[in-house]
C-alpha cells in the first residue's frame, strides 16, 4: 500500500504559476458550493488566501489567543513555525520535536498536531521523541507528558486535541518512522487512539484501525472523531463519550471513498470544531464543512492534499495547512467564533 506521505509527494510537484503572493497551484484554490446554507459558514463571496509556501509537508495549525498568532509545523523539517498578518511566516521552535540528531530510521523527526491549552501552553505530538509533549511557548522549555503505553514506546504520535475537561485524546500511526509498518523501532504492534488524563495515566481507547490520524472533540464534550487516513477505508468516525469522557461504539461520520476513487488529492486527516458543532474535515479533495450530522455543505479546495486545519482569528479565518503552503479563508465570525 502506498503511504499517505508518498500519495502526497508528487502533489507537490504540481505546476506552479507566479502571483503577487508567491507561487500557487496551477489549479486555482476555490469554495466549492454545494449547499447555500454554507453562506452561513464561508461568506459567499470568499476566496482562498495563500499565505506562505516552501515547506516539505505543512501540519497541524494551531491558533494562539494570548499572542494572536498562528503557530503549524513542518515535521520532516522538524520546525514550527510562527505566522502573524503583517510579519509573515518565521521559524519559532527548530527543533520542534526530536532534540538529537536524526537517525535514519525517523522519517518525520518534528511535532505533528498540536493544540494550545487554556494557559496558553502548547501540547504537541512529537513524531520525532514518539511523545506527546508541551512546551511553555514563553520559554520554550519543553516537558514529556507520556511517551509509552504499557511500558512500550509509541509508534509516532501525529495528531491530538484537548477536550474540555483538560484530557487530551491522541493518535499513533507509524508515519514518522521510515519503514512504518516494518520499522524495527516500534514495539507496539497496533495503531492506537488513546486518551491522556491530566494526572498522567494513558488509556487505550481503541487499537482496531490501520491508520488512526486526525481527532477532535466537540465543543460539549459528547463526541470524539477520529479521521481514517486508510486508502481502504478512508472515513470520519464519531464516537459518543459518557460522562467520564470514555468512548463507546463509534458510528460512520463522513465517508470519503468516492472522492478518493476518482483521484481526489488527500486522504481523511485533520479536524476542527466550530462552537456551534460545524465540523471541518480534511479529506480527499479539501476540507470538508459539515453540519453536525454529517451533511456536507461544502469543500474548501486548494489544487492540493490538506493536511490539517484550524479556526483562528477570533473566528474570522480557517487556516489550512496543504502539502507545501499554509492558506486561509473568510469564516462568518458570528458561526464560528472560537474562545
């Protein structure tokens, strides 16, 4: 099987065009419509911003209130780095994952997903390190929450959310290792979705699919959804959580088989929740704007695999990282302001 980050190499490669903002897909970023109550979300007239390109593979947009900047990731490079309107895009942690030199059998040595908590620290799934970490964004000192489940090392942590209760739910394929599945480093021999509680205990949620990548929790807590970046079973999955935040059966959310049968760039990655439930989903095509229970109202397309988004700006923007550039487009403040 071809791995996600080989589907989506050669899509950097697509011709490029000269603009006044720097190089962009031949095949023009758009909205595309498919029902009109997306003008409550995207206003109608919106377009897609490209706002910094060059990276090897852009990831894991975070946005952080107490700075009002945008922090995304470039996880071969291992580097984070920091965009604001005005000042561009600049390295901010380098390294952004693994400390020590890179071995060979690490493909992907920087932080993947992150998020920012309600002190404004940063938590990050270190591909690298095979950690979930922080790091005080003032100091930029570094701590690991937890890198091992039964008393093996993770795979490669790639995405994760905060939920409202403080726990933070994660993902870990074997992306960030060269030979993935066959790596000789790993110890687990599943893919697992977990949950880490504040006081430091790892729960295994669920260890049945090939590639868990991208989770988000809705803004009530109730419902947990996890990506598939499988190319057999390329799906968004919603699981119920009970009051102790633990998971039970989960139900299809979205499928995307069809957008990847006819070629679509990407597979089911990234997520975000707008406060009224919207629910953003990276796949095959762009990113997906759904209703809360599933209907798809609309597609956010770039020429490009995306790999990640996030609302940011006070709600004003969905910030996107696509293969090689980081982009944006117009929210309706009013749907999707974010605390």
């Amino acid at each position: 099987m071809i791995e996600r980050r080989a589907f989506v190499a050669g899509l950097a490669a697509l011709p490029l065009v000269d603009s006044a903002l720097g190089a962009v897909p031949a095949m023009a970023p758009r909205v595309e419509r498919i029902d009109p109550a997306l003008d409550r979300i995207i206003p109608p007239d919106a377009r897609v911003e490209i706002l910094a390109t060059g990276y090897r593979w852009a990831e894991g947009p975070a946005w952080v209130p107490q700075g009002a900047y945008l922090l995304f990731g470039d996880p071969p490079s291992n580097i984070v780095y920091r965009w604001q309107r005005g000042q561009g895009a600049t390295p901010f942690l380098s390294p952004s994952g693994l400390q020590t030199p890179v071995p060979r059998a690490i493909r992907e040595p920087g932080l993947n997903g992150i998020a920012i908590m309600a002190d404004g620290t940063l938590v990050g799934a270190d591909s690298g390190t095979r950690a979930i970490v922080k790091v005080d964004l003032r100091t930029q000192q570094r701590t690991v929450l937890a890198d091992r489940y039964d008393g093996k090392r993770f795979n490669s942590p790639n995405d994760l959310c905060i939920a409202p209760s403080g726990a933070i739910y994660f993902t870990d394929p074997p992306y960030g290792l060269a030979q993935a599945d066959e790596s000789p480093l790993r110890e687990l021999d599943f893919c697992g979705l977990y949950r880490l509680d504040p006081d430091g205990k790892v729960t295994l949620l669920d260890r049945s699919h090939k590639r868990p990548n991208g989770v988000a929790v809705s803004p009530d807590g109730q419902t947990l959804y996890l990506a598939l970046s499988d190319e057999t079973r390329p799906q968004l999955l919603a699981y119920p959580l009970d009051a102790q935040g633990m998971p039970g059966e989960p139900r299809l959310f979205l499928n995307m088989r069809a957008g990847h049968a006819a070629g679509e760039p990407g597979l089911p990655d990234g997520i975000d929740v707008a406060p009224n439930g919207h629910v953003f989903a990276t796949g095959p095509g762009g990113v997906h704007v759904c209703t809360a229970d599933g209907a798809v109202l609309g597609v956010v397309r770039t020429g490009k695999a995306i790999a990640n988004c996030c609302i940011g700006e006070g709600g004003r923007t969905l910030f996107l990282t696509s293969s090689d550039m980081l982009a944006a487009v117009p929210l309706v403040i009013a749907a999707n302001r974010k605390a």
